[in-house]
C-alpha cells in the first residue's frame, strides 16, 4: 500500500491560517488516528488528503507522488463520512456497488465484490433493505461497505461512530479493528475521542491549535507525554494535576506543593535535579493512585473524598487536595463514605512533571 506525506502542510481561509506547517508520514497497513478537541484542524487535514479542501501550502504525497493538484476520484482514496451519505432510494447492494456502477464493471465482478465484502461486515442478510429499514450501526457497516468496494489503497474515516449510541460505537470500534486486520489497507481515521484513538490507533496523532502536538503509539502517548495537553487529553478519567515545586533536599528530590510533598523515585529525580527550583505541574492518573492507609507522607497523598461515582467493577471518586481537585479510582467494594480522609499511595514512576510556563514535560 502507498505511504501517504504531509510536508509542511498549511491552511488557510482568507486571512486566518488554521493548519500551521503540518508535517505526517503515515506508513503502509497502518491504522492512523487524527484526534483533538473541536476545531484542531484534524477534519480539514483529512478533507486536504481527500481532496475536498485546497492546499494552500506545501504537498501531500501518496506513494511518493504529489496529488494536491489532483481531483479526489484521481488518489486512489475511499471516504466514510460521519452522516452515512446512503442514497435512501437504493437498497444495500446498489448503494455498496455505486462506484463500480460508475465505472462500468462488469456485472460479475460487482456482485463478486459486493458478495465478499458483505460477508466480512456481516451484511449478507440486508443487502435487499434500504438504508430507512436499517439501525444506525447497520448503516455505518453499508458506509464502509461502500468504501471497501472500492479497493482504494488508503481509507479515510471522518468521525464514522459520532452519531451512534455508547453501546453501538463500543461494538462498531471492535467491528472497525476486526475490519482492518482482514483488508490490510491503510486507514486514517479522524476522531474527537480518545478511547476510539486508544482503541483503535497502531499510530495516535494529537492535534490542537493547527499543531501536531505529538505522535505516537497508544501506549508511548499515555506513559510519555510531550506536554500537559496530550497528558490531559488521553486517559478517562483524565489525569490529575497540582502545582508544585522541585525542591532538593538530603533525603532526596521532592516535588512540593499545597497538601503535599512526595519523593521522586530515582529515574525521574536524576532529571529534576536539573530543575530544582522550579515551578512544575505535577501530573499523576487515577489509576496511579492506590488506595494504603499505611502509606509514608513522603509517598502518598492524603485526600478528602468530595464525590463518589458507582460505575460497576469500580467508583470514580472526586477528592479535594489543598485548594486542587483529584479524582481517583478504586474498587467498588471499597467502603468509602463522603467527607472521609483517605491516604493513597502514588506510583513513584507514574508522576509526570510539566514546567508551569511552556507546559512542556520534564
């Protein structure tokens, strides 16, 4: 499959640059996922590679050819949009093998496809309905059906599951994975969520502002976070922080702050150690936040409990620390009364340090 470039990408609508220099190589059979907050600039980097939006500077290279002068039928792309885009007159089957239709295969070969493809979305049983007869998630599958039809070499997926229900987008997004282990095609995915980005992605791209702010896989995202946005972007419930100061004392290296004052484990002092002094964020995630009354004061914190959130196998509990909030996450079975105080202690290599000014990781 070819790999797709963004060199030095730009963006603009009159005046206003909204992509600032978009640099991106995305490599063969690779699930790609574009995510941010509203208005970071993923979806319109996604219609640039489409060919639905202009490129006011630099190129988007696929297989090595420049294709920002082409029209989108001529790149060798198929789109999955967020509101289905079925023809409501036409059944399953004729709105899977529209573009076949249009370029004129031979009837054999579209109902070979379409019989293939319905199979592998589990579609066989509705290729007579129209799309009015069918739910939601269903539509979604005809969506990409359509697209798969095509055998374009790359796929690009504009937030497929944001109109779907928690359920059906929890069982689309395993039905999504199981699809791009079977067609082995490059696929580049745009979403708001994170747990869709975790999920799905072999490589996550954050985007805020017009910026890639990082990329990477999943998991090198979630330990090592370039700065506080991307640590507080990733992660449900999201990462806590609290001001802080480095400060070196004998005992060790300790970030300190109101309400509490925690030794940094080694790895993480040997580089603070350069930053003494200095005004950090500490961040740490409810999940590196262990309920132990017997922890020490120099490895735990001490925390009012506020709120406590029932979600099954565990409760979301919401504390105060000093002027900050916390959220915390335990075992449901846990006895934990409103008001309590509750000493958790932190894991030494799961405290993140960001300086307060640029926001940038330590």
């Amino acid at each position: 499959m070819p790999t797709i470039h963004l060199e030095n990408l730009i963006k603009r609508y009159g005046d206003v640059e909204v992509l600032h220099g978009i640099e991106l190589e995305m490599a063969d059979n690779e699930f790609t996922v574009l995510v941010g907050p509203s208005g970071c600039g993923k979806s319109t980097t996604l219609r640039m590679i489409a060919g639905l939006e202009d490129v006011t500077e630099g190129e988007i290279y696929i297989g090595g050819k420049p294709v920002s002068r082409l029209e989108p039928k001529d790149r060798d792309l198929a789109m999955v949009f967020q509101d289905y885009a079925l023809y409501p007159h036409m059944n399953v089957a004729r709105n899977m093998s529209f573009a076949l239709r249009l370029q004129k295969r031979p009837q054999a070969e579209i109902d070979q496809k379409v019989k293939a493809v319905a199979a592998t979305l589990g579609l066989t049983d509705y290729l007579a309905r129209k799309p009015g007869e069918l739910s939601g998630g269903q539509r979604q599958r005809v969506a990409m059906g359509r697209a798969l039809t095509r055998d374009a070499g790359t796929f690009l997926f504009d937030e497929p599951l944001s109109n779907l229900d928690a359920k059906l987008r929890g069982q689309m997004r395993a039905e999504l994975a199981l699809m791009s282990q079977r067609v082995q095609k490059n696929m580049i995915y745009v979403t708001h969520d994170q747990i869709e980005a975790m999920t799905l992605a072999d490589r996550i791209v954050v985007m805020h502002g017009g910026y890639i702010q990082q990329q990477g896989t999943p998991e090198e995202l979630f330990k090592r976070p370039v700065n506080k946005f991307v640590a507080g972007f990733l992660g449900m419930p999201p990462m806590n922080f609290l001001d802080g100061e480095i400060v070196e004392r004998n005992a060790g290296v300790f970030v300190s702050g109101d309400g509490f004052d925690l030794r940094l484990g080694d790895e993480k002092a040997a580089v603070a150690k350069a930053h003494s002094n200095k005004e950090v964020i500490l961040g740490v995630r409810p999940s590196d936040l262990v309920f132990d009354a017997d922890a020490s004061e120099q490895e735990s914190l001490t925390l009012d409990v506020m709120v406590s959130e029932y979600v099954g196998a565990q409760s979301v509990l919401l504390c105060r620390c000093g002027p900050a909030k916390v959220m915390v996450e335990v075992n449901s079975e846990t006895p934990v009364a409103l008001g309590q105080r509750l000493t958790f202690a932190v894991n030494p290599n799961g405290m993140h340090l960001f300086d307060r000014q640029d926001e940038v990781a330590i």
